[in-house]
C-alpha cells in the first residue's frame, strides 16, 4: 500500500457538509461527482497527499443511505492507494481479510476500487484505490 488516499464520510445533507468541511479545513471542496453504481453523490477535499470524501446517498437504498440509517452520519471508510489493485486483493485474501468484491470497479474520481470486509478488518471498511490510466 503506497498511502493513506481518503477518508470516506456519510452526510445527510451534502451542500450543508460542504460548507461545514469548507470551514472546517479552510478550502473549497474541488470535485462533486455522483456514482450511479454504489447510489451516491460525492464532494472531495484536499488535504496534503489525502482527501476527504464526502458521500450522500442518492436513494434509501444505497449503502450510504443504509449505513446512515445504522449508524449515523460519521466515517463511513478508510481508502489506501495502491499500485496495482488486483496483486493487492490477492495477497489481503492470502493474510485472511475477506474481499467484498472480488473484481475490482470503477468508483469516484477516476479510480478503480474494491472493499474489504469491516470483518476482517478490525471493524473498519476499507478500501483499495488504484488510478485509472
């Protein structure tokens, strides 16, 4: 794993959101971008090397809207970058973590991403990011 790449956080509200981490973290946030497959609207905020992605649901069932029901507005995920997603899935099912799915998809800005079982990790979601070319 190369770096910590974003922390993943479940808001209601993502306008409202934006503006509080507007203030919060002193910038604008620099990319809102929905993705239909995982049911959700997403704002992103640079920090140095990470980001924070903001995530709303788009529908109740969506993850985002069931984990929100669950839990609340908070951290939703832990997101790692790696160099090459499909050799890392590989050697985390070989260390015993559980993948969420197996073939990796396209997920919010312009990477390629698969999830680990929160199970497996310790209670925490986390996800594999790889830049698509």
């Amino acid at each position: 794993m190369k770096k910590l790449e974003h922390i993943g956080i479940a808001v209601r509200d993502l306008e409202a959101s934006n503006t509080l981490y507007k203030k919060l973290l002193g910038t604008a946030s620099y990319k809102t971008e929905e993705v239909i497959s995982e049911g959700v609207k997403t704002s992103f905020f640079r920090m140095g090397d990470s980001k924070i992605e903001l995530l709303q649901a788009l529908d109740k069932n969506s993850p985002i809207a069931q984990f929100l029901e669950k839990r609340g507005e908070g951290v939703h995920h832990i997101a790692f970058a790696v160099d090459d997603i499909k050799v890392e899935v590989e050697r985390l099912k070989s260390e015993g973590f559980t993948v969420l799915n197996e073939e990796p998809k396209r997920g919010a800005d312009n990477k390629l991403v698969v999830f680990l079982h929160p199970k497996s990790s310790g209670g925490v979601l986390v996800e594999l990011c790889q830049d698509i070319p």
